[in-house]
C-alpha cells in the first residue's frame, strides 16, 4: 500500500462552506494520454481551460479519485465508438466553483462541490479545471475536506445507493459486505451500520481487518483463512439478509450459500466474476447514478454518519503514472487520490 506521509488511513475532521472563487486561466495543466498504453502513457500537458456551457459549471478542482475503471481505459477498453486524443482521464473529483453557464442557478462561485462525469467529452479531473454538467454535482458534506469529498464522489454514490437503493438494508439486519476495505466498500460498512444493521465485513489481511473494525463493522473476517467461511457460520448462524458483492469468485459463491430464502445480493457492474443467480434469492446489479436528489442524499448520509474516507495513497498530479501503478499491482485499503490544489 502507497501512502503519504501527511496522510492518515482514516481521516480527520474540519471545514468551511464557501471560498473565494479561484481566479481562471486560458491554459491549465493536466494528464492525458495520446494513445491507449501503460502507465507511462500519462504525460502532463498544457491543454486549454474548458468553457462552461449554459447548465454546466466550471470547477477548480482540488483533488481526484483514482479508480480501476481509469487504468482500464488508459489501457484501452473504450465504453463506445472510438475516444478523442488527448484524452484527461478523471471521472469523479472535488474543488470550488470558478464559474457557471447562464443555465445554473444550484451553484454559485465559491461553492465547494464534488462530481462524478463518466467519459466526460470536455475532459476528466486529472486536471486543474474541469466543466461538468451542473446535475452531476453536489455541494460537499460539511464533515469532509476537499480531498476526501474527491475520493468520494463516485464510490460513496456507488456505496450509498447499493445498500439503501438497492438491498434495502433495515436495522436489525444481518448483512454482508464482501470486498470491504477497498474504495466502496470502506464507504458501505459505515452507511450499512448507519441504517442499523448488524454489519459483517469480509477483507483480506489484518489490515484491511482492522481498518473495517475501525471504521464500524460489527464482524470482520479475513477472507484469505482456510477457516472464513466456519468463521461466517459461526457469527452467523441464522443465515444473512443482504449483501453487497464488490469482489466475485469462490469465495463470494461461499458465502452466498449462507444467504437466507428471499435474501437480498446486489453488486456493481463490473465486479467479475458476476454472482451467478440462484434460486431464492434476489441478485441484482446496478451503476451508481448522478443527480441532485442523489447528492443531496449522499450529502445527508455522510453527515449523519460522518462517514470517513480511508486514503491508501495520495500523489500530485504529475505522479498520475505513479499512481496508476499502485492501483494495479497493490492491494489499497480505501481509496487512491491526486492532490492537484491544496
């Protein structure tokens, strides 16, 4: 795991609402890639500051999360047609408000926010501006720091919705979150326990253990024993009600085979290998979605339960490559992160 010296796993906090608008520029720096390659295809470059439309904002942004999703596409894997070069990588960051379209009445300048902007056609937040579309922002939790709400914005949408949306978690509740210390899952143990269920976190190594102890987790089990799924017997031995899959495989298979008839099993798309579905049980998937009522919601949850983001890595902008490393050959606890304004 990749860790700044300045950085705690689990971060402290602070904040205030609104700050003065940083100023603009004709050109920024930001990382591109001019073909589908390695890491080392991320090269920071001069680029133009892109222009707000009428419903978009223009953001300074602070800082970016760094997801799986940006190394897959920086290797090539393209959603639809074909992608323009340069291409800014970035689909979920934070910063304040520099500037509005016409069209904008949510947001004023000065307003911190978090966005999430999949394949964006302006360019993504590995950079020091970036304009999105005024519904794909939210104003930040007042519990959060500017680089926390930007290692946020997607997996606490992904997180948030997948237990209250889609599983439904009640309290009194048994469920399961599989894959726990990582991005969304670190985000899922606090909102499952949040909304009152009994909360069993399954990791992998004592210290993506003792992390989901740290962040709420009534139960953690490491994954990696021979004796796992005894453990999840043994913890829970009238079955479990819900889970949330954000890792596939034999293991995940194991303990699906302890879900209660009519029990609850949703994941994102893209965790593989997909939960087979089985019968007597209600498997479903779903993509994070992006909007003011699910902002505002985020933004309620998080400050009711004062979420915590766990950083496992945070590099300047011009270590994007660096980054990019640490997310493919380490197993990070929490969330990776650029820093590209302080």
């Amino acid at each position: 795991m990749h860790r700044s010296s300045t950085t705690a796993l689990v971060s402290p906090r602070k904040r205030s609402r609104r700050r003065a608008a940083p100023p603009t520029a004709q050109v920024m720096n930001a990382v591109a890639i001019d073909r589908f390659g390695p890491p080392s295809a991320l090269k920071v470059r001069p680029m133009e500051v892109p222009t707000p439309g009428p419903n978009e904002i223009l953001i300074a942004v602070s800082s970016a999360g760094v997801g799986i999703w940006d190394t897959e596409i920086r290797g090539g894997w393209w959603p639809e047609g074909k992608p323009k070069f340069p291409l800014v990588l970035g689909t979920d960051g934070a910063g304040i408000v520099a500037a509005k379209g016409a069209r904008v009445r949510r947001f004023a300048a000065g307003d911190r926010v978090w966005a999430y902007e999949f394949v964006n056609p302006k360019g993504g937040f590995y950079a020091e501006f970036v304009a999105v579309d005024a519904r794909h922002a939210g104003p930040i939790p007042e519990n959060l720091d500017l680089l926390e709400a930007g290692a946020a914005a997607v997996t606490g949408l992904t997180a948030f919705q997948g237990v209250h949306d889609h599983l439904r978690v009640r309290p009194d509740e048994t469920a399961l979150i599989f894959g726990a210390s990582g991005a969304v899952g670190s985000l899922a143990v606090q909102f499952a326990k949040h909304a009152g269920a009994a909360v069993i976190a399954v990791a992998r190594g004592d210290d993506a253990v003792a992390l989901v102890r740290k962040l709420g987790a009534d139960i953690a089990i490491d994954a990696s024993g021979d004796d796992f799924i005894d453990q999840l017997r043994e913890v829970a031995p009238d079955g479990i009600d819900a889970v949330l899959a954000l890792a596939g495989g034999d293991r995940l298979d194991a303990c699906l085979d302890l879900v209660r008839k009519g029990g609850r099993v949703t994941h994102p798309n893209g965790v593989e290998p997909a939960p087979r579905r089985r019968r007597n049980l209600h498997v479903t998937s779903y993509d994070a979605k992006a909007g003011p009522r699910q902002f505002a919601a985020l933004k309620a949850a998080a400050e009711e339960c004062r979420l915590q983001v766990p950083l496992g890595g945070v590099f300047p902008l011009d270590q994007a490559a660096r980054a990019h490393e640490a997310l493919e050959k380490d197993r990070v606890l929490g969330r990776i992160a650029l820093r590209i304004r302080r």
